[in-house]
C-alpha cells in the first residue's frame, strides 16, 4: 500500500532533483535534460487538474495581504 502511493511522489521529487543537478553543474544539452526534470513536476499538475471536470473544482479564493496579515 505504501508502496502504490509513494511511488509517483518519489519519482517526481526524483526527477525534479536530478533536473536541479543537471542545472547547476553544466550547459548544452544538461540544459535540455534540465529542463524536462524541472518540467515534470508542472506536467503532473496539468495532468491532475485535467483528470478532474472543472464542475468539482474548488473556486479560487484570493486572499488580500490584509485579511493575511490581521489573522
């Protein structure tokens, strides 16, 4: 169980890190594998707010900094 419901987490967070490595230590073509490691994170949200019909969505609520700052 635990297994099945860590295993995209981990694997995000994974290629996430490896983008952040990939970034900081050359250019060329570690830009490009840079970028998709970065990239995986963003696609696993669209992926999610698309599986999701937009009727069940919760409404965004923007907070001012006042109502932030005087709670």
């Amino acid at each position: 169980m635990i297994r099945s419901t860590f295993a995209l987490p981990v694997l995000i967070a994974l290629a996430t890190v490896f983008g952040l490595v990939v970034a900081l230590t050359g250019d060329g073509m570690r830009d490009a594998l840079s970028w998709i490691g970065l990239g995986c994170p963003i696609a696993a949200v669209g992926w999610a707010m698309a599986r999701v019909p937009r009727a069940k969505r919760a409404p965004l609520r923007w907070a001012s900094v006042a109502t932030l700052v005087r709670d």
